[in-house]
C-alpha cells in the first residue's frame, strides 16, 4: 500500500532494511581505500551496513551499557541501517588501528585523517566531522538527497540495487 507523503514523496509500508551497501556507496568505500594508499596511507573501513540490533547496541554504549557514548541514532535512525554509511580508522605499520585525527604517517604535514575526508568528500561522501551537533570523525555517508525520515517511510535510492538477494 502506498501512502502520499508532505511533498508529495510516496512510501510504502513496512519496506524491509537492505542487508548490504548500496553499490555505489561500496564501489565508492573501495576507490576511497585504494586512493589513500596511494596517498601513503593505510586505512581500515571499521563499520559499513549495520543490522537494527548492532545499532541499538551501540546506542546502549554510555547509557545501559559500558563505554563511551558513539552514536545518538537508534536502530533505524541510522544511514548505516540502509546500507549508506561507512566509518574508516587508519591502520599503522604495525597493524594497529588508531583514531588519531592528528597523525602524519606519510609525512607530508597533513593530517592523513584530514586527506582521507578530502579525498571522500571528493568521492561524493558526506562527512560526520561536519556536523553542528555531534561530531563522528569516523564517519562516512551519501544520502542520496533522502532524510532517515524518508528512508523509515520506505522510501530508497535504487531499491532494486541493493534489495535483499
């Protein structure tokens, strides 16, 4: 059944969450990894698609549960719900996986997190270090012009893409 949304956007009912990426958003991740290498810099995409569950776990961090607060969107209210976000850390030469916005492994005297953003930014994504509110340095999105409002009601970019298989 399909409702009229304000706009006159459409939506249907009870659309299921995709499971995976989006394709673009994950041929994008892939160029992004492989530009910052030849940057010099080793990153790690440390999150992508996230099922309700994994998101409502992570909202219970720094409330009901142990740790810090890192996300103020419960499950649903989330890009990475719909298969449009990525977070990304940076890998050392040891293998270590930091979150050091500040570090300049290849030596130019640039932040290599700040280079990644550009390079993103470039690729089309939307970074969560831009944010008024709360900042997610690690955080990687493209939207598709659609609000979590929209994705809830159902509404998708390229549904037949990226719908379940």
């Amino acid at each position: 059944m399909k409702q009229e949304m304000p706009q006159g956007l459409f939506y249907k009912e009870e659309v299921p969450l995709p499971s995976r990426l989006h394709p673009e958003v994950a041929q994008k991740k892939d160029e992004l990894v492989a530009r910052a290498q030849e940057q010099g810099i080793d990153i790690i995409i440390t999150e992508g698609h996230r099922t309700k569950e994994r998101q409502n776990n992570l909202y219970e961090q720094g409330r009901s549960k142990e740790g810090s607060i890192v996300t103020h969107a419960k499950g649903g209210e989330s890009y990475h719900n719909y298969g449009l976000a990525i977070d990304f850390a940076l890998k050392t030469d040891d293998g270590e996986v930091v979150w050091d916005t500040g570090r300049d492994d290849n030596g130019n005297g640039r932040s290599d997190w700040m280079e990644i953003v550009d390079v993103a930014k470039e690729l089309g994504f939307d970074w969560g270090g831009d944010w008024e509110n709360f900042k997610d340095y690690p955080h990687l999105q493209m939207d598709f012009g659609l609000s979590i409002r929209e994705l809830k009601f159902g509404k998708r970019p390229n549904v037949d893409d990226y719908a379940d298989e």
